[in-house]
C-alpha cells in the first residue's frame, strides 16, 4: 500500500491502541511476514554502501521490538473462526483485539484506538460496524441491532453473509473486534457455518445475552483491499496525503484532457 504492507498498517494500529503483544496468525508460504518484521541484512547494507539514508531509515523504522510479535500457523483453511481459535494458547484467559488487515481503515485515530476508548466504557465485546450497500449484505457478518447510544449500538443478534431478503439489518461487522476469551470456548465445538467455514461471527453470536455486546460505528474510511477495486482506492487516498505523490497523480490523471 505505497510504501508498507498492508500487515504494517495493522500492527501500528494495534501499537496506536495500546496493545503491546501481538500474534500474526499466518498460512503456509506466508513466511514473507516473519521476514518484514526482521532485519533484511543484505538490502541495508546496500543501502548503507549507496548512502541511501532515508530508505534506510524508513525500513528500519518497520522493525518491532524483539518478542513483541508471535507467529502462528493455521495449517487448515478453515475459517475466520479457526485461525482465531488457533491462537488460543497465547491469548489465554484474557480479552483480545483482532484486527484483519485486509480491511484497511484510515482515520485520524486508529480503529483499534476508538474501540479501546468504547470498552473502556462499556466492556465486553465490540465490533467495528458500517451500513453497508443492500446488495453487499451477503459479503459480511450482519448485526441485529438493538439499543442505540451515539455511536455504539447493542448488537441482539449476528448473521453470516446473508442475503438482503433475510438480513437484520445493513449494519456490517468489518474486520476489527474487541472479544472475550469466552468465545474461544465457543469456537472449540468447530461449528461448520457460512461457506462451509468455522465463522467467527456464529462463536460471537453465542455469547450475546451472556455478556455486553456492542457494535461501534468508527471514524474513519474502510477499504476492503481484498478487492481489486478497494486496494486501489486505499492506494489513492494513502498516495493523495503525500504532497509529491498527490501531485504526480494530478498529474497523471489530468493528462487526457
Ligand atoms: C470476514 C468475516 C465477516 C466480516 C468480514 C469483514 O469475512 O467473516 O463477518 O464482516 O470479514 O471484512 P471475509 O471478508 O473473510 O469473507
């Protein structure tokens, strides 16, 4: 995404937010994600013989402190739910955040951020939430609402991808939680849902009416970069905040007319 991976973005919301431990729950050939987050030897010290100072700086300012990240394997692709489920040893008896960084957010503060503030207030579990197109229901987990309050909402119910004709409402869990350690327990049955899945969204569904729930409309704009077309407005709204890049695309986009 310009100039960092879209995994970045995520662990600086993360550290943005406060959390100071992290777990990259990855797949096999996704050993490129341990690798950015290490030194990359060979490249910095051409850098450093090229005198290239700045692109130096900007790759190691990627790095972590050492320990802060851990790495698990999900060796199956069995759903959300499952590569959740598989880092249930580290997360232990404590809530925890999870962000998927394919939804890229872009605000003044970070989405984990503003969820933080939200639980810090209400407790239990939140899910970040937008209104979504009605045809656009069946690509997201669906919340029942309840009781409004600002920007917080109850959320009664959550449905997997479901078709508009069926849908609770438009109101669409995008990739950031705030969640007990509860629903590990719930997605221990391996409950196969939506698609054939182990769905995070039927775990969280079990624990409404047991413990708050809420869904908090952040600030910010969300891009879906699991889609061609939301990748590339991530990458025109991150390029148009840099005055050289903004230009060029000026530019480029006035060249036509
Ligand atoms: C996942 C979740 C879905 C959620 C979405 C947000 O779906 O299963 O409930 O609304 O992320 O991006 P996926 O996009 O992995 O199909």
């Amino acid at each position: 995404m310009v100039d960092k991976p879209l995994i970045q973005y995520a662990v600086e919301e993360a550290l943005e937010a406060g959390i100071e431990d992290i777990i990259l729950v990855t797949g096999r050939n996704k050993q490129v994600m341990e690798d950015h987050f290490d030194h990359a030897y060979e490249l910095e010290k051409i850098l450093v013989d090229k005198g290239k100072t700045d692109a130096l700086t900007a790759a190691i300012s990627m790095l972590q402190e050492e320990g802060r990240i851990a790495y698990v394997r999900q060796m199956r692709p069995l759903g959300l739910g499952h590569a959740i489920w598989c880092a249930r040893k580290f997360i232990g008896d404590e809530p925890f955040a999870v962000a998927l960084p394919d939804d890229l957010i872009i605000g003044k503060d970070g989405c984990l951020k503003q969820m933080i503030e939200a639980y810090n207030q209400v407790g239990g579990n939140i899910v970040a939430s937008m209104e979504v197109a009605p045809e656009d229901t069946s690509k997201y987990g669906i919340i029942s609402p309840g009781e409004n309050g600002g920007n917080l909402t109850e959320v009664c119910g959550l449905v997997e991808k479901p078709e508009i004709d069926v849908a609770p409402s438009r109101e669409a869990v995008v990739g950031r939680y705030i969640l007990q350690p509860e629903v590990m327990r719930e997605l221990e049955s391996r409950e196969v849902g939506a698609g054939g899945e182990i769905q995070l969204t039927d775990a969280m569904a079990k624990l409404i009416g047991h413990q708050p729930f809420h869904g908090l409309k952040f600030d910010g704009e969300r891009f879906d970069c699991g889609s061609k077309h939301g990748w590339l407005m991530a990458n025109f709204m991150l390029a148009s905040k840099d005055i050289e890049l903004a230009k060029k695309m000026e530019r480029f986009f006035n060249r036509s007319k």
